[in-house]
C-alpha cells in the first residue's frame, strides 16, 4: 500500500457555491478557473486565479483540511 501524502498541493475554498480562494505551498502555482456559467452567459471561459500561501488560509479552512487529510 502507498502511504498517504499528508498535504496537499493545491486547497480550493469553496463557499455558498462561489470561489473564495486557493491556496498552495509553492507560490509559482498557477490555477485556471473555468466557471461555465460565466462562459455561457458570453463571459470568459476561465481566468487565471491568484493563489495564496497556505500559511493565509482561515483556521477554519484550515481544519476542514486536516479533517479531509485523515479520513
């Protein structure tokens, strides 16, 4: 058996269905969102996210995190 990576590369905080932030350990990370409904209201088909450095994320963004690592 592989042994589980106890972090994780990318964190996408997700709240009432909108985005509110990603966050990674490497600030050189780039994300692409791609949000159809956007698109198919004549929006752009995706956008380059801003990342955050874990060490800003909320602490109870934070917990729900470690919660997700263990199980």
């Amino acid at each position: 058996m592989t042994p589980r990576k106890q972090d994780a590369d990318i964190i996408v905080e997700i709240r009432g269905g909108t985005a509110v932030a990603m966050y990674s350990g490497d600030s050189s990370a780039r994300v692409i969102l791609v949000d159809w409904d956007e698109f198919t209201d004549g929006g752009r088909p995706g956008i380059l996210y801003p990342v955050q450095a874990t060490s800003e994320m909320p602490s109870d963004t934070r917990d729900l995190v470690q919660r997700a690592l263990q199980s």
